[in-house]
C-alpha cells in the first residue's frame, strides 16, 4: 500500500510538474514572425542572339564583311554605355544560339530596339529575343561601362 502511495504522489508531482511547464508556455506570447526580406534588384536587359529562319551561309568574304559590321555595331553599344558585355556562345547543344549582349538602358523595348539595328539582325542572319533581367542589387558590376544614365 505504501508503495502505491509513493507511485501516486510521483504521478501527481510529475503531472504538476507539466501541468505548470505547460501553463507558463501557453502563457508567453507567440515569437513575431521574423521580418520578411526585402529584394533589392539591379535591372539589365539580355538580349540573345539566335540564328534566324531566313539563316543561309554566306560566301566568306560576305560572311567576313558582315561579321565585320556586327562586331563594329557591339563595340559602338559598349562605347555609348548602352551595352556593358557582349559576347559570343561556345559548346551550346542548340547551335542556333549564338550570343548574348547584356545591355543596361531604360527598358526592354530600348534594348530591343538598339539590338534589331545590328546588321546581322538587318540582314537576315540571326535574331533576338530580349527580356529584362533581374539581378542581385551590387552582385555584377562592369567597370569598364558607365553606371546607367551618364
């Protein structure tokens, strides 16, 4: 009988015990929710350059001659700070796309439009597809360009 006693008195000290760990949780006001993370984003506008449906291969003095003008074209973007990097693809499995311009202008349509005067655009070689690019506010940095606006 005693030790049924003893059993009984441990049950209700430890059932105390809980009952007033538990009661102090419940009273202590739920943690506020930590802060939601505000995104930052520095904007580009990527421009690829795809080979176009109207594509032909070209005798290689015209092909020179146009490449010529293409590449004159990007260095004149990236002297008027429109374009910040340029560049061509390699070791692509889809051969139609050929390279990317990352420009930094006031919008996509900007872009779009400064890209479409490129010659090889003109003539037929390859296409675009331009998008706005989101990216991490100070992850990518071009030194050589100016900051947009100047």
């Amino acid at each position: 009988m005693v030790a049924m006693v003893r059993s009984r008195s441990r049950l209700l000290v430890l059932l105390a015990t809980l009952a007033s760990a538990l009661s102090a949780f419940a009273a202590d006001p739920p943690a506020p929710e930590p802060a939601k993370a505000k995104y930052e984003f520095d904007t580009f506008q990527l421009i690829l350059l795809v080979r176009a449906p109207t594509w032909k291969k070209l005798p290689d003095a015209e092909a020179e001659a146009l490449q010529a003008k293409h590449i004159a074209h990007l260095t004149k973007m990236g002297e008027a700070g429109k374009a910040v990097a340029c560049g061509p693809f390699g070791d692509q499995k889809d051969i139609t796309f050929r390279g990317a311009c990352i420009y930094r202008v006031a919008s996509v349509e900007e872009a779009r439009a400064l890209a479409e005067q490129d010659p090889t655009v003109k003539a037929g070689q390859l296409r675009i597809e331009a998008v706005t690019w989101y990216v991490g506010q100070g992850l990518m940095a071009f030194p050589r360009a100016p900051p947009p606006g100047r």
